[in-house]
C-alpha cells in the first residue's frame, strides 16, 4: 500500500514535536544538573535571613562540579560568608544549606557564642541568637550544649569547609558533625522565587502528608505567600569575600 503525503507530513510532525520535547527534557536535566536546583527551607536554622517555606534557586555553575575545567569552572572559588546548599555527610540523600564560616586552613573557635577566624573576632551581622544563655565550656554537658558557646581551636583541613547556621542556638552545624568536604557542596544559594508561610512536608513524608501540605498550598497560595520576598537575592546585604580582611572588634590574646 502507498503511503500518502499526509501520512508522512503526519509521521515528520510527531517526529519533530517528539524531537523538541527531546530536546527540551536533556536541556531541563542539564540545567538541573549543572546549572540551577530549586531548594526548599525546611527548617529555621538560617533564620532570619532563609525563612521555613522559602523556595530557593541555587546556583550550581558559579562552583562547577568540582577542580577546575580548563580554567572554564568553577567560576569563583568558595568563600567565607557565602550560602551553601550541601549534601549532610551524615546522611547524603539529605541536603542542608549553611553558612561558610571557615575555609581550609582556617582555625575556627567560639567563645561565649562570639566566632573567631585565625583568632580574629569575625563580624556578623547575619547571626540570630534566640537563647539569651551561654554556656560554660564544660565538657561534662551534653551535646548540643557543650559545642553551642564554646568550640575549642579547630583547624579546618584541606578540601574542607566549616558551616553554621545563622540561627546559632538552633542549627546543626559543623560544631556538631564536623565539616563539609568539597565534593558535597552543591551551590550557592541565589535568590527566593517563592515564600509560603507554612512547615514543608519533609522529603521523606508519606504521600498523605504531602497531599495535606499541597492542599493547604492551594487553599491559602494568595493569603500565606509572603510576597515581599519574591525574586528577593540571598544575602545581598551580608556577603563577605575572601580577599577582603577578617573584620572584627577584638583579638584573641596569646
């Protein structure tokens, strides 16, 4: 039997949306990979400047997947006070976002909730303290108390950095499980493109609960959404560089 013009102007249609949708899925997955990752903020514990139910973009680019390709990536080097989303080593399936604190080389230490850099005082502006008391260093208390306000001298090895979240008395953090080795940091975190005002579901969740959270999204998406926080950039007001000097009000002595 013939095959008509119509049939094949029929089959190279499908076969061209066929090869767009193609296209269009390698690119999303390219992009998801090597490029842009949506994020959601499960927990308070980078409050207030990464509120619970914020919906962020990280940049996956700016660091590159690891040593650099020809002098192409990583774009920038981490550096100290940048906002990383980075698989738990602890547990790997499970992504955390954190602060840089300390970067390799460094000796990081805490004294009475205040953070010193190479025993410099670091500056931040960014931190939250919720709890009021401080702890003595005492290693008889348990954790998280014995770590929270006092951390002895510890130097960061190579390959490695050490993270805080900005809600200090509430974060798990490197004072806890240690720090996070190159190859598990995915990202900066770029900018909020969507705030709801409510706990996420966590990733693990039953599909009861998330159709409970999804529901409640849909039912309240105008009056929850905190919307002065759309397309709002992470951090732009409290991003520290590398190259600029460790600021702060006092020095430790000898």
């Amino acid at each position: 039997m013939a095959v008509t013009t119509d049939d094949n102007e029929r089959k190279s249609t499908v076969r061209e949306y066929y090869e767009a949708l193609l296209i269009a899925v390698i690119f999303v997955r390219f992009a998801a990979i090597f490029v842009f990752q949506a994020f959601k903020i499960p927990t308070g514990s980078m409050e207030d400047n990464l509120k619970v139910g914020d919906h962020i973009i990280v940049n996956k680019f700016i660091y590159g997947p690891g040593p650099s390709l020809g002098g192409l990536l990583p774009l920038r080097e981490i550096r100290r006070g940048d906002i990383i989303v980075f698989r738990y080593p602890l547990q790997p399936e499970t992504d955390f976002v954190k602060r840089v604190i300390g970067l390799p080389g460094d000796t990081v230490e805490i004294h009475d909730k205040n953070v010193y850099v190479n025993r410099k005082k670091l500056d931040e502006p960014y931190k939250l303290h919720l709890d009021s008391s401080v702890y003595p260093p005492q290693p008889a208390l348990p954790e998280p108390y014995r770590s929270r306000d006092q951390f002895k001298p510890y130097t960061v090895p190579p390959g490695q950095y050490f993270a805080m979240g900005d809600n200090r008395d509430r974060s798990s953090d490197s004072r806890y499980w240690g720090t996070v080795p190159r190859s598990m940091i995915k990202g900066r975190a770029f900018m909020v493109y969507w705030s709801f005002h409510g706990t996420p579901a966590s990733t693990d969740a039953p599909w009861q609960e998330r159709a409970k959270e999804l529901a409640g999204v849909v039912g309240h998406f105008f009056t929850r959404t905190r919307w002065d926080r759309s397309f709002l950039i992470v951090d732009k007001h409290y991003h520290y560089h590398s190259e600029e000097p460790i600021e702060g009000d006092s020095e430790l002595g000898p």
